[in-house]
C-alpha cells in the first residue's frame, strides 16, 4: 500500500518553529531537523499510515490520532483512504504539532 505524508497549513508554523528550535542549538542543527521530518515521514509509512502507539482523540472525532513523535512533541493526524486491493493507498494529514496533545474538554 502506498502512504503519503502531508501537513496542512495549520500545522506549519509550531512545525516550523519546532525545526527552528533544532536548527538552532548546535552546529549541524539544520540537518538534523530536515532528518527529524524524515523520520516521521518514514514511521507513517512503515506503519501503513497509523502508529500503533497512537491514541485517539475523541473530542475530534474517531479519526483523528495523535502520536507522540519524541517526548514533548506530539503529531495530530487524520488518515485517508482510498481504492481497494493493490490499488489502496493511505493519505496522513498533519494537521497540528504540540507540545502536548490538548487536554479533553470537561
């Protein structure tokens, strides 16, 4: 099955300063954040689109998931799919990054 990653815009700014973060705190920063997004590209598609350690966010909906990449910093995704049999694919959508994932409301 193929898998794809994308990450919708509302997600691009905390990913954004998160990269900057990493970037910043040594010599080589920047290449290690270009292999943090690498890596979670990776983990999606080795999983089929889906982590097992994923939790699920029922404030939002049973489709959306968060995954806790590293300590600290959570991904929250949605997962599409599409077609059948050989031709199945998966689509993950990053749609928000966090430091946690956002408490449930009361």
């Amino acid at each position: 099955m193929r898998v794809t990653v994308s990450y919708h815009r509302s997600a691009r700014g905390m990913l954004r300063q998160w990269l900057s973060a990493i970037a910043a705190r040594e010599p080589g920063g920047e290449l290690m954040a270009r292999v943090a997004i690498e890596v979670i590209r990776e983990r999606f598609v080795e999983t089929g689109g889906d982590p097992p350690e994923a939790v699920n966010d029922e404030t939002r909906g049973r489709a959306f998931r968060w995954w806790e990449y590293t300590e600290g910093f959570w991904v929250g995704y949605v997962v599409r799919t599409r077609g059948f049999g050989p031709f199945r694919s998966r689509r993950v959508i990053v749609v928000e990054v966090e430091e946690r994932p956002p408490a449930p409301n009361p």
